[in-house]
C-alpha cells in the first residue's frame, strides 16, 4: 500500500535524517522496552500497555510526571505495518476497535523509514480530519512534541549506532 498524498490545509509533517541503520529506528518503533525510552518528551516517561504491531494490533502507551503515577497516553490501532518500513496508526479507533474522539485531536501517523547515505530518512506524517484540527494540533506544539521525541528516538539508535 503507498502513503496518500500529504495535504498541508490538513497534515503536519517532520523529517529528519537519523544516523542509524532503518533496521535500529524499526526496532526502537517496536520493541516495547526501546519505545518506553523516547516515546514521551522528557522529564515525562511513558510505559507501553500493548504493542502488537501488525495490522489492526493494539497500540497503548501511558505516562507520568514522577514515574509512579501513570495516565493513558495513546489508545490506538496499527493500520498498516510494512516490516522495516512503514507503520501507520491511528487514535480516532481505539485498541479494542472501537471508534474514539480522542483528545486533544483525532490523528492518524504514518511513519516512513527510507534509506540515506547517512542512515535513516526519517519522515513523519500526521493526517487530521480537517484544518481547524490541524491547526489546533499545530498550535498545541507538534513540532515541539513530535520534534522532540524524534530527537530522543535519534539519540537513542545513533548512542548504539555508535555514531
């Protein structure tokens, strides 16, 4: 299946070229105790519930200020799971296939890891249903989230990468 083309009226997108194998990024995507390192934007951590990751699989996150205390996070299902490659999920379903309104916004990501010279073309597409929840994504800092998590997922494989 081929990623639909990006709307700007209503998708949000990062790229970034991430100096490890796409083999390290994927695994740092699904393996649920290398995902708990860079999957909430620091002094927050986060705990993954479940992690199935094939088509339809559950994927749930929670997370906590004190690391004691934890909050849901994420309640979302895989669509689409292409080994090494492609992940795309969305919390507008949530794991158990019910339909959510989720907050702060309904979304669906898309994940796309591609060769570069230097590693991993890293690419981020966030689908929103319409503009206004675009913007309201956008203005509740998805670059700033979205941005650093994929910066503490960089670290994370480049550390191991040795890079």
């Amino acid at each position: 299946m081929n990623s639909a083309a990006i709307d700007p009226t209503l998708d949000l997108t990062l790229e970034r070229v991430i100096h490890a194998a796409p083999a390290d990024v994927w695994r740092a995507w699904t393996d649920p105790t290398r995902l708990e390192k860079w999957w909430i934007p620091a002094p927050m951590v986060s705990r993954v519930d479940q992690l199935d990751v094939r088509p339809g699989g559950a994927f749930v996150t929670r997370m906590s200020e004190d690391g004691e205390e934890f909050v849901p996070h994420i309640d979302a299902v895989f669509l689409v799971v292409e080994e090494g490659r492609r992940l795309v999920f969305t919390n507008a379903v949530t794991s158990t296939w019910r339909p959510a309104t989720p907050e702060p916004v309904a979304l669906t990501a898309e994940i796309i890891l591609g060769d570069h010279p230097d590693g991993t073309d890293y690419r981020i597409v966030v689908r929103h249903g319409d503009a206004a929840t675009r913007e309201h994504h956008h203005e509740l800092g998805f670059f700033d989230g979205w941005g650093s998590v994929t910066a503490a997922l960089a670290e994370l494989v480049e550390k191991d990468a040795g890079t």
